[in-house]
C-alpha cells in the first residue's frame, strides 16, 4: 500500500476528478466498409483522456482506421510532431484537445488536463478505519512536499514517524494520525479501535492506480480467515485470494476487490485504473551524512537515498550534488562539497547514493548539507533536495597509523623486524613530536595490559598531509604460533585518536629452520680388536638460520647399518658448539675401543640440538664395514701333500708336501715363528699324533705369508691319513687358530 501511495503521490486527489469518458470513435458515419482500417473498425488514439504535469512530454499513437496518420492540436497549449504524435505539455495547467486524422478524413480526438503535482494536497491513506486492541496497519501520505513525518496528534497507540506503521493501544477508543510534510501542512486519519467484535473492514476502501498497478489489501476487524476476490473486474486485474495483493488489468476501468471473513461477512474496496501519462518524480527521500567534521579535512561516507516516485520510468541520467550551507537554503554562497551521477531509475525504484569528499576550509560552526539531484525528464523539481545538520570543528593536526607489516624472518627466537608508515591527515602541521609504541599481540586488537611492547620510539612533527613511510622497529619473535604487529602513534597536538592504531596482517611464526647434518664416518685409525678405534665424522648446519643451542653427538658401532641404541654399543659420545647457517665442520673426531673380538663393524653417529627443527638426517653411517684383527695373529693353511700318494703300501714313508704361514693381524710380528707337522688320523692334534718335522720362519708384516716345505720319514701303517701343521711365535695374540690341517687326505694299504 505505501507503494501505490507513492505512486500516485504527484497527481493525487487531481486524479479523483478526471473525467473517463466513453471511447473515441470515428464521425465519418456513411463511409464505406472498404474505408475502415485491417480490422475493420474506424481509426482511434491513445491515450483517449489523460491528465498531464506541466512540462510532460507524452506520446500519442493511432491505430485502425486507414493509415497514414496525421496529428494536430485542435485546442489548448503545448507544441505537437503532426507526424510522430510526440505532445510536450506547456508550462502553465489547463486543457487540451489532440486530434488524429487518417487517410479517410477520419478522426478522433483526445483529451488533456493539464496540472500542476506540487499543487496536489497533502492527504493521507486511509483517512479512517476500524480495527482491533494492539494491532497493526501502516498509513502513506501522497501530495504535499515530501519528505513526510508521522504523528499521534491524540489518543493513544504509536505511529513510525517515517514508516508510518500504526500500533494500537491494549484499550478501545479514538486515535488520531497525522501527517506532516515539509511545508508544514498537516492532514489526519482516524483511526476507531474496539476491544472486541470489530466489524470486518478492508483498506485502503479505494484507490486509484495506473494500468498493470500493483497494491495489496488488509482486512480490519472481522473474523479470520479471510478470502479476497473480484467482484467486478472492468481493467482484466487479478488478486491474491489469500494475500490480497492486486494488480490492475491492462485496460482503463473499475474494479471491485471483496474480502470475506470466517463469519460470512464481506466488504469491498473500489479500484479505478486510469491510462495515465508517463511522469518521472525524482526525491531524495532520506539522507544519513556526516553530522560533524572539520574544515579542510575528508568528509567521511555518507550516504543519501534516491527514488523515482513517478509513475514511469526515467530515462535520463541523474545528476546530484552535495553542498555546504549556513542556512539550509541552496544559494549562489553556497559550496559543493561533492558531485556525481547515476543511471536513471525505473518506477517505485530506489537507489542508495554514496557521498564522500574534502570539508572546504571554512570557519568553524554549525552549518547544512543541502544535497540536490535532477534530472532533464524529472518533472517535478520542487522536491528534488534534502537537508542534514552539520558542526564543523576547525582544521585541525590528525595523525594516522597505517601499513603495519613484518619486513624480516618469521623464526621463533629469532630477529624480529617491521615498519609502519605515520601520516598527518589533518589540515595544520604538527607541532609537537610524535611518539610510538610496537606491540606483539595474539589477535589484530590492541590491549595495553597484556600485548608485549617490542620497541618504541619518536618521530619528528609532520606537515599538514605529510607522511613517513618505513618507519623500522625490531625485536625478537616469541614461541610459534599466530602474531599481530600493533603500532600505537599520537603527538599532545593529535586531535582525532580513531586512527592512532594499526595493525599488521597475521604473521604466522614458526620454529626457526636449524639443521644438523650427519655424514662422512670413517675409521681413521687402526683395526686390532681390543685396540684402540679413532674415527671422524662430519656435522653441517643445513638449515637457513644460526644454530644457538650447543650440539651433542653420541657414536656406536653395529653389526648393521641402522641405529638401535638399545643394541649398539656406545664407544663416545660428546659436544660441539652451534653452527652457524649452512657452516661446515669436517672432521670432528671419535675416540674409543674395539671390541675384544675381531669382527665386521658399522660406525654410526648421532647428533642433535635443542634448536634443530629436522631430525631426519641426523644419523650417519660409515660407507662399509670395519673388520678388526688382532694384533699379531698366525696361522697355517694351504697345506698340501706332494707323497706318498693314494695307495702306497704301508711300511716306513717319507711324508713330503709344501704349507702356508700367514699374519692374519693387524701388527707386524717381531719374533721368529717356530712350526711343526704331524701325520694324524684326525683333524685334532694330540698324543697320538706322529711328528714330520719342524722348522722356523722370520717375524711376518702384518698380512704377510711364507710358504716353507716339510719332509720326514716315519713307520705308516695302512689308514687314512692328513699332515696338520701347528704354528706358534713369542707375540702371537690368538691361539686359538695356531694349528691348521690339508683339506686332502691320503689312503695307505
């Protein structure tokens, strides 16, 4: 309803006095059929009768009869293309009379009011109803000079003074609203609420809309549920049975709307759909602007609504600006403020308006903003501004904190750089200087008692507009995690402390990348088991940050090339202080024993920091075995028999054959290396064993061999039998494999 209100706000009550007269029809009775036009009939106009504002531009067609057509002003004012039909309404209100004639000398003729909208009364609807304790409805206004202001003027209940939304009151008895526009006229509804048993009504009882109109219907009182329906339909509208939403037909007529309750009862609310001109309303209907500044400085967003309550759509473009005045009246002594445009605006439509700029450089007071928008097809200029009060301070010293970032590394621990940049926004140059304060905080919100104060300092007094940029600030990050940088700026001389703040995008702080490299093992020394082991490894920092935490290392040997601590065996262990970034300490040294027993051995090393963040490569391991011997160690082996051979007769024999000795430890010997040999039955030398021969050979080098002979008669009797030899020095240090034997054996019959 507040919509069709608006709608036909321009021509208002005008609108109740036209005149619908009967359809036009050609007067050249007596012409033949063959005269009349495609369809048969005689020629017509459109619209028929219609009412104009002054200055309106309207176009008017023909149609059946026999083309082509002509126009003409038969009488009244305004200027008519003879051809087009195009009509421009003159500047004064009165009548006229447009006619078209086709190729048969037919005619039919048009009527015009022509008026003035801002002459419309201000009226408001519905002018009374009856309705229920505590219940709703929604009042517009239409005429007058908006903008519009809603008021009880007596009784009880409350009104929205712009949306014009009614609320009864909890008891029976007479309310009555009004409206006041902007030229101070006043008009009042009505409004009779009963307790109980209120008698069905429907709102608003009557309205006029132009063709294909839309406006929804209320029922007041009664008993639900309610039913709408069209008891008469001369236009072709429609209406929501359970709604009530109405849309008016194509055609100029009366409709009749009928609502009925759940006790049977009906009303009925008359429609008239007129063919209307097409007008184009342009008001600024609300603003929301700046209430205070200072001269010379930016205005901050506001804002201003901007609607077409016309009854077409626009086609031009809007032009609007914004002023700044001391009496609230736009003047020749008045400044713009800001400007704009706008794409044109379709009926009933809105559009928001941003509106920002500079305060001109004014004394300091109360003044107005008076914003103004036209447009060259709005044809009601009398309602095409608004106004809003404003105190201006004067120009004035503001500083502003912005572009807070992190310009370093990001590592827990680690340096912690950033910069800001400080601008005087204000209009005066600064006087005084202007300290800050940097602060860590968890969260973009600066809190003086728990954010960490990192740095602080004092920067010199800037111009009016004057800017630093890059000012530096440095700490040290804390623990990993989620971290804003806040600055904090002011001078005694700031007299705006909204944008003494900033804030830095999150920095995202991580442990710092420190790590320790294990590689290169190697045995550097000798091999004797139970001897001492030297070895080396070399430890790398291939992380991109300084190592500040000392490193340990531990070293084990294992049968395997994987660590298990549990399992290897620990031979030293130690420390070596921090590495800086991508450093390279070779030869790091390993002191310890080898095992008693000769065996095959990995040399693994471990090392660590409390500041490494990648323990994957923490662990080397020598490239191959280490196998440990003893320190001197002799054995023969390769022992073979040249006679007697296979099959010899048992008797006296001489046993003759070659055999190998050899130093299988990891000194040279010093004493001479004394031998025998024996005929055995077995592979165990003992008591029954008959001596060859012996002999001696010089100390060998370590994994030095020498080949000596054997030779040696001895009473053999028929067996099967093998030569072992049995080697011993003054140093040898392994027993154990002192005594070797041939892998052949000889059989004597």
């Amino acid at each position: 309803m507040e919509r069709d209100g608006n709608r036909h706000a321009i021509i208002g009550l005008l609108l109740q006095a036209a005149v619908l007269a009967a359809l036009g029809s050609c007067n050249a009775t007596g012409l033949t059929s063959v005269l009349d036009g495609a369809t048969g009939s005689a020629v017509s106009i459109s619209p028929m009768h219609v009412v104009v504002p002054v200055g309106e531009k309207l176009l008017f067609t023909a149609s059946d009869g026999v083309s082509p057509y002509a126009f003409s002003l038969l009488s009244g004012g305004g200027t008519l293309d003879s051809s087009t039909g195009s009509y421009l309404a003159p500047s004064t209100t009165g009548t006229a009379v447009i006619r078209v004639t086709d190729a048969a000398a037919c005619t039919a003729d048009a009527s015009l009011s022509i008026v003035d909208p801002s002459a419309v009364p201000l009226g408001i609807d519905p002018a009374a109803f009856t309705t229920g304790i505590d219940s709703e409805a929604t009042f517009s206004a239409y005429g007058g000079i908006p903008p519009y202001a809603f008021s009880v003027a007596s009784g009880a209940g409350s009104v929205g003074s712009t949306t014009g939304l009614f609320t009864a009151s909890t008891a029976a008895g007479t309310t009555v609203v009004r409206v006041t526009d902007a030229a101070a006229s006043k008009a009042d509804a009505t409004v009779n609420v009963h307790s109980a048993g209120v008698v069905l009504g429907i709102r608003p009882a009557t309205l006029i809309l132009n063709v294909s109109g839309s406006a929804t219907f209320y029922p007041v009182g009664g008993a639900s549920p309610y039913a709408f329906s069209l008891s008469t339909n001369g236009s072709g509208g429609t209406v929501n049975s359970s709604t009530g939403v109405y849309v008016a037909g194509a055609s100029a007529g009366s409709d009749v709307v009928t609502v009925t309750d759940g006790a049977g009862s009906t009303v009925q609310a008359t429609v008239t759909v007129l063919q209307l001109a097409t007008t184009v309303d342009y008001r600024i209907a609300a603003v929301s602007l700046p209430s205070s500044g200072n001269a010379d400085t930016a205005t901050g967003a506001g804002t201003f609504t901007l609607g077409n309550y016309g009854v077409g759509p626009g086609s031009q473009t809007v032009s609007w600006g914004a002023y700044l005045s001391k009496d609230a009246t736009l003047d020749s002594g008045d400044t713009m403020v800001t400007s704009g445009t706008r794409s044109a605006l379709a009926s009933g439509a809105t559009a928001t308006v941003t509106v920002s700029g500079t305060f001109p450089d004014v004394a300091a007071g109360s003044w107005s903003w008076i914003v103004v928008a036209d447009s060259s097809d709005d044809v009601v200029k009398t309602n095409n501004s608004a106004t809003a009060a404003l105190t201006l301070g004067a120009r004035n010293v503001n500083y502003a904190v912005t572009a807070v970032a992190n310009t370093g590394a990001t590592a827990s621990g680690y340096a912690l750089s950033g910069s800001f940049t400080l601008t005087n926004n204000g209009t005066l140059a600064g006087s005084e200087p202007v300290p800050w304060t940097a602060y860590l905080s968890s969260n973009a919100t600066l809190e003086t008692a728990s954010d960490t104060v990192i740095a602080s300092g004092s920067r010199t007094a800037l111009a009016a507009g004057g800017s630093a940029t890059g000012i530096a600030f440095s700490g040290t990050w804390p623990s990993a995690g989620t971290w804003y940088l806040i600055v904090s700026a002011s001078a005694p001389d700031d007299t705006a402390s909204g944008d003494n703040v900033g804030a830095s995008s999150s920095v995202s702080v991580t442990a710092p990348p420190v790590d320790y490299v294990v590689d290169s093992v190697a045995n550097s020394g000798t091999t004797v088991a139970g001897g001492s082991l030297d070895a080396t490894f070399r430890l790398t920092n291939g992380g991109t940050y300084d190592g500040t935490k000392t490193v340990n290392w531990w070293a084990y040997l294992s049968t395997d090339a994987t660590l298990d601590t549990a399992a290897d065996t620990l031979v030293d262990s130690g420390t070596w202080t921090a590495l800086t970034a991508g450093y390279v300490q070779p030869g790091i040294a390993i002191a310890g024993t080898w095992p008693a027993a000769p065996a095959a051995w990995y040399l693994i090393v471990n090392a660590g920091a409390n500041d490494e963040t990648d323990s994957s490569d923490n662990t080397g391991v020598s490239s191959a075995t280490v196998t440990t011997y003893y320190a001197v160690d002799y054995c023969a082996d390769t022992i073979s028999i040249t006679s007697p051979t296979d099959g010899t007769s048992a008797g006296s024999l001489t046993w003759a054959g070659t055999f190998t000795i050899r130093n299988n430890g990891g000194s040279a010997g010093a004493f001479a290396v004394g031998w025998t040999a024996y005929l055995s039955a077995d592979t165990a030398l003992d008591g029954s064993d008959t001596l060859i021969g012996s002999g001696s050979v010089s100390a060998l080098a370590a994994g030095g061999t020498t080949s000596p002979s054997v030779s040696g008669t001895v009473a053999t009797s028929a067996g099967t039998w093998r030569v072992l030899i049995r080697v011993d020095a003054a140093d040898d240090a392994y027993a154990v494999n002192d005594t070797g034997y041939g892998a052949s054996t000889i059989a004597i019959n």
